[in-house]
C-alpha cells in the first residue's frame, strides 16, 4: 500500500493508451459512508491535455471511475480551480463544457471517453476501500461525515470536512487557529495529513462545514517589494518560510546543504542625515545614499526604485551566516544596537559634558529631542564570496488587509446585544473599575493584533493579560497563621539590627508580607478560567503562558530567544475568549 498523501505518486510517470507520457499534477481523496476513494488528474507532457481516472492505493494501480462519481469529480475540480485556494494556478480549458457533455452520457461500458481536451477512464464497477476517518485537533477527536482532500506534490491544497449533528459544547472544544490532524485507518494503517483551518461554514444548528488548506495559502495573500539575483534554494524559501512563522529548525531542502558565508547586509535608516563622507559605531558603517551606490556595485540596480527619495543613509555591517534571510536578522540586530547607542547618546548631550576633555562647552539643540532614528523593513543582503544579492521589504503586507462587515457578520454583532451594553456605559463614562481595567487590557491587546514586530507582541500581550486579572479575587496565597509568623519572626530580626530604623523596619514587614499575600499572575489566570468555566485544558494553557515566558526572557535580557508566532497568535485569542466572557459575566450580573 502507497499513502496517497506521498509525493512518491507524482513523481511517476504513467503510460496510457494515447498519454505515453503523463504525470499527475492533482490527487483528489474522498471518503464518504466510511468509503475511501482516491482520483487523479494526469497532464500529458506532450500536449495541453488532460486524463482524469482512479487509483487504488492499496494496491498501486490504475483503476477506472465509477459512472456514477464523474460528474461529482469534475464539479469538485472545477470549484477547486476557481476558489482562492488554487494556490497552483492550474487551469484546465473548456472544463465547463467537458462537465456539460459528461453530464449528458450514459457511460457504462469500462472504457477511455474523451471530449475535447479530457480523456476519462470509466467503468460501472465500485472499487471500495473500507476506512474510518478523525480529525484530531485541541487533544479531541471528531469523526467528520463526509470529507475531500486535494492535493499536489507540495502537499494538502484544499479540503473540505463536512459534520452532522454535533452537539454545540463538543463543536466549542474544537480551537479553529489550532492545526488540525486529519486521520485514516485503513486495515493496520493510518493515513495522515496536517492542514490550516481557513473557514468554517454553519450549515445549520448542529451541521457545519471546515474549509482548509496549508500555510502556503496564506502567504499567497503577502505582498511584498523584492528583487534578487542569484539566490541560492535556502536563501529563496526562508524569507518565506521563516515569515510564515517556521523555525529554521524545521526547514531542510533536500540536496542543498546549509554552509556558513559572510554577507554585507545594508539597511535603509529613517530619520537620519548625515553632512560627513561616513559615520561609524562599532564595525557599523552609516553612509550617504549615494555613498552606498558607488561602493557596492549592483546594489542601485536593485534597489527598488520607488523607495529612492524615501531614505537618504544607509548602515553597512557584515556578518556570518547560511542564507541572506538571517544573514538580514543577524545584521538588524548589531545595526539597530548601533542605532539605539547613537539615539542615547544625542539625546543625552550633557553625557559630553561631563567626559569632555576640553574646556569648552559642548552645542545642544533642544529638537534632538523630538528626532528618532529607526531601522526601517527594507534590506540588502550580498553574499561577498558568491553571487547571491537581494533587496527586499522584510514587512509582511497583507493584501486582504480590510475588514468586511457583511449582512451576517451584523447578525453576529446584533445577537451579542449585551456586549453593546457595556459599551454604552464605557462610553458614557459611567463603567465600573473591572469594566474599565478589561477595556484597558482590550486596547493592549488590539495592540499586540496591529504590530508586525513580535517582541512588541509579547509585551502587549503580557500588559493586556496584568489587566485582564486585575481584581481577581483568589484563596489567599499563603495560609495567615505562616504570614503572621513570618512577620514576627522578621519583626524581631529588624528590631534586634540597629542598622534599621523603625520606620525602615515598617516598609520591609509591609513590602515582604505584600510579596507573600500577593498571588502570582499565573494563579490569577487560571483562577480566572475556573471561575468563568472557561473550556481550556492544561495543555492549552501551558501554551499560552509560554508568552509570559518569552515576556520574562525579554526583560531578564535571555539571548537566543526564538519565539513561535503561532503560540502568541493562540495567547491572543485565548485573551480575547477571556475578555468577553468576563465582560458577559459583568452584564449578567448588572442584569440580575
């Protein structure tokens, strides 16, 4: 048996009568009443044609289709080609009309039938592969009614799980931005793929639809500015790869091993003059615009001609690496130190004074105040022993970057009535102190939504979280009978230090027995989802924290910090579920 999840299908080439030779470009797989079907789609690699049949994978072999499915095949080809999902851009001429024809025939005899450019290989025999299929997602399964899964060589494409008669508590354990684990067993095996949740259609009380696809999807949405010359596959792929939130860890391109070169990385500076041939801190160089021009050479014929009148100085610096992408990371990282030392320095001018060797004060201009340097998104990076060179716009810009509100997502907003109410008394100012702390931790996290730079996530998202818990009532940390101890046996230690004054003694009983009875943030939140009934199990919550953790590395200065966007995009929603049932906890009592 093949898994017909396997590239290994798409890399054969299959001799058909009139297709000497053709290779599959699309794997379609269904399974409905616990019947497992698997179709092809083959091109010719001669000509512009097309031959659609069936494969048993358990075995390896051709099969034909069975008269009855050719319509519901081609239908489901044809809504694949046309959706947002064709990330592939296949497009297969005159497939409407071969769906007409088709349509209209009675094909019964076991045969090859073609109509213009598709051939179909047809037979009124059922094959059937016995199989039960799960969705594995948040550490629960679901046993889906009906489910289609496309794919080519690069993997999952789209598909659609359909659900009958599910209960709405068990439909709430289901994490839509979790990623979900699509499940076969067919004899001893198990059959499977991982895919993306991109929607979720209702169809009615306890009946709904999952559309998914892969990450590649969603950076078909991404727009960016590049150019590039001579980049090696590593290189290539991890600028979006590693944007899409994949560690370096996970990413390996067969037959191209990874080896360490030096690269000139130069970074456009905004907000940044400079009236000197060049300036240096460190081993960064900030040169004129033009400076840059004629010491690199290839560097203005990809420079993205748009940008030339954005940025006057450019920083240089050269670092070691295996691809231009982190070769970028690493050379952002010691020019904005660069930066940050040059911002500190002039914006604290009194610093010269003070280690002047001279007599003379130094000059001071108070807008130096008011000026702010930055690193911008742009980069160029060049390999200075090869001929990799790229200029590219490390900032992902979204290109459906507009919310719709549509006539059901106004039904949406219009059931949740409550949540308008306590709108209404923020806005008149008459909200309650808790209201007013989650409407705080609200603008922080919508924050932590809007910037593209993932430290500034995890701080949002650790300051919205600090709101979030405010007032949250607890069992007291520590037992009162150990408190009191504690404080007289603190007590006597200070009184019989002389060092101490009694007043000093007062604020360090105060402030030990504030840090003793004080609860951790972490028993607040989980306190906070006890007493809501939140549905989030250990594992969830373990995860979510992790942004926390990140938060502590951040502040406690931890080097070689990698942290997965996914995890905060999960702590996000999570703080947004937490939010609203808080806010709905409120009004419900305001209501009684």
């Amino acid at each position: 048996m093949i898994n017909p999840f396997n590239k290994e299908i798409f890399q054969t080439k299959f001799s058909i009568p009139g297709f000497r030779e053709s290779s599959p470009i699309l794997s379609i797989l269904v399974n409905e009443n616990s019947i497992l079907r698997q179709y092809l789609v083959l091109k010719s690699l001669i000509k512009e044609e097309y031959i659609i049949l069936g494969f048993d994978f358990k075995h390896e072999q051709i099969i034909p289709i069975e008269n009855s499915n050719i319509n519901y095949v081609l239908n489901e080809i044809q809504k694949f080609i046309s959706s947002k999902f064709n990330s592939i851009n296949l497009n297969i001429e005159a497939l409407d009309k071969n769906i007409e024809y088709f349509s209209k025939q009675k094909l019964k005899k076991s045969n090859f039938y073609t109509n213009e450019n598709i051939t179909i290989f047809v037979s009124s025999q059922r094959n059937i592969i016995p199989t039960q299929c799960e969705i594995y997602s948040n550490e629960v399964l679901y046993n889906p009614n009906k489910s289609i899964v496309i794919h080519n060589r690069s993997g999952l494409l789209y598909g659609e799980i359909e659900f009958d008669g599910v209960q709405k508590n068990d439909f709430l354990k289901l994490h839509f931005s979790e990623t979900l684990i699509l499940k076969y067993y067919v004899d001893n095996e198990i059959i499977e793929t991982a895919s993306i949740i991109y929607e979720v259609v209702s169809v009615n009380s306890n009946s709904f639809v999952l559309i998914l696809s892969n990450f590649i999807h969603d950076l078909s949405n991404m727009r960016v500015n590049h150019s590039s010359q001579a980049l090696n596959p590593h290189s290539a792929f991890f600028e979006v790869l590693r944007t899409a939130g994949i560690s370096k860890e996970q990413i390996n391109i067969e037959g191209f091993e990874k080896t360490n070169a030096p690269y000139l990385i130069i970074i456009p500076i905004e907000d940044l003059e400079i009236n000197i041939k060049e300036f240096g801190l460190g081993d960064i160089t900030f040169l004129s615009k033009q400076e840059s021009f004629n010491r690199v050479k290839g560097f203005e014929e990809l420079f993205v001609k748009e940008l030339n009148e954005e940025f006057n100085v450019f920083a240089h610096t050269i670092v070691e690496s295996e691809n231009t992408y982190d070769a970028y990371l690493l050379g952002l990282q010691k020019i904005q130190q660069a930066v940050d030392v040059l911002v500190h320095l002039t914006k604290n001018e009194r610093t010269f004074n003070f280690f002047n060797l001279g007599d003379y004060i130094n000059n001071w201009s108070r807008s130096r105040i008011y000026q702010h340097p930055k690193c911008s998104t742009f980069y160029y990076a060049e390999n200075i022993i090869g001929f990799e060179k790229v200029f590219s716009d490390s900032k992902k810009i979204r290109c459906d970057n507009s919310l719709e509100i549509d006539s059901y997502l106004e039904k949406i907003i219009e059931e949740l009535g409550w949540y308008e109410h306590v709108l209404y008394r923020k806005l008149q100012g008459e909200e309650s102190k808790i209201e007013k702390q989650l409407f705080n931790a609200l603008k922080w996290l919508n924050r932590s939504w809007r910037t593209n730079n993932i430290e500034d996530k995890v701080i949002y998202t650790s300051i919205a979280m600090e709101f979030l818990v405010d007032e949250v009532k607890t069992e007291p940390y520590i037992p009162k009978q150990v408190k009191s101890e504690f404080k007289g046996l603190l007590k006597n230690l200070l009184k019989n230090n002389a060092i101490f004054t009694e007043d000093i003694s007062k604020k360090i009983i105060e402030k030990s027995l504030q840090g003793l009875s004080e609860p951790p943030l972490k028993i607040k939140v989980k306190t906070l989802i006890e007493q809501l009934k939140v549905p989030i199990n250990e594992e969830e919550f373990e995860k979510i924290w992790s942004v926390r953790n990140y938060r502590n590395d951040m502040v406690h200065g931890r080097s070689e910090l990698e942290i997965n966007p996914d995890i905060v995009l999960l702590a996000n929603i999570f703080l947004g579920e937490l939010i609203a049932y808080r806010f709905k906890d409120i009004e419900d009592g305001v209501q009684d």
